[in-house]
C-alpha cells in the first residue's frame, strides 16, 4: 500500500502539468508506461523466463522423482509394518526421515537458487526496459515518464514503443 507522501509526489506533479500555462512556448510532454507490461511482453523477458525453464528443468524432475520415491517408500512401509520386527520397522523410519530431510533441504536450495537467479535475470530485464525507455524518452522529446500510474489515457500510453525499442536493442 502506497503512503501518503508517495501519493504526493505525482499529486504535485500532475497539477504542476495542469497548471502550466498555455502561453508555454515548449509543450510539457509525458508518457506512462506499464512496466508489469513490458515485464510480461517484452521478448526479452521472455528469453529470460526460457532461460531460467531450461537451467533448473533438470533440478526439478530430479525434485519430483526424489518426492515421488520417497511417497512410495512411505506406503510401502505403511503396508509392511504389522509384518515387519519393531527394529526393522524403527530402522526404516529412520531412512525415510533422513531421505525426507534430504529432499526437504535439496527443495529449499532449488527454491533458493531459483529464487536468486530470477532476481539476476529480471534485474537484467528491469536495466534493459530503462534503458529503452530513456532512449524513447530521448528520441521523441518526453520531459517526464511516469510508471504504475492508477489510469492512463491511451494517449499517453508509451509501454508499446518501449517493448519495441527493448526489442530492437535485443535487451542489451
């Protein structure tokens, strides 16, 4: 939830726009863009998000063969208890506690890994889309570009130019 005094900030700035004067020799141009948007569109966040599938896919089936053995080792138990001698029974509860330690430590370093490396790739993404927004902002005489604005009149809508200037950048 925004504060108060972040709500201020573009108060002040929109009634600064409003109230300029009309006899301004230069127009006041601003443009908003979405950058949930260009997050979800932009090709190259997308290469990022293949990128990230392709490295920990591995990890992840190994995860859930790891889980899946470890649920059929536990109703294989459950079955055979009533036969099975009360040091078998204890022994076999033993490795199963210790292989779902195991999996529950190798779950927590994937979900970190994972967790990390997308901050890596989307702060990759976050640098590129500012990039290209300064560069559009540069090339079509913007003096001010707002982002997470509650509306936008589609006319001041410039997520689409960015997404394209992302892309013909190759997010470089």
């Amino acid at each position: 939830m925004k504060s108060f005094s972040q709500w201020i900030g573009p108060a002040v700035l929109m009634g600064a726009v409003l109230s300029a004067p009309a006899f301004a020799q230069d127009a006041f141009r601003f443009g908003v863009v979405n950058p949930d948007r260009v997050m979800r569109e932009a090709p190259v966040a997308k290469a990022a998000q293949t990128r990230l599938e392709q490295e920990f896919l591995k990890r992840e089936r190994d995860l859930k063969d790891q889980e899946a053995a470890l649920k059929a080792a536990s109703e294989k138990l459950e079955r055979e208890a009533p036969t099975l001698s009360e040091s078998q029974r204890t022994t076999r509860q033993r490795q199963l506690v210790d292989q779902d330690r195991d999996f529950q430590r190798k779950s927590r370093e994937f979900q970190e890994d994972l967790n990390l490396r997308r901050s890596e790739e989307l702060q990759k993404v976050y640098e590129s889309a500012q990039r290209a927004i300064k560069q559009v902002a540069e090339a079509e005489k913007y003096d001010v570009i707002l982002q997470d604005a509650v509306y936008v009149n589609p006319k001041h809508d410039i997520t689409e130019k960015v997404i394209k200037a992302l892309n013909a950048s190759g997010g470089k």
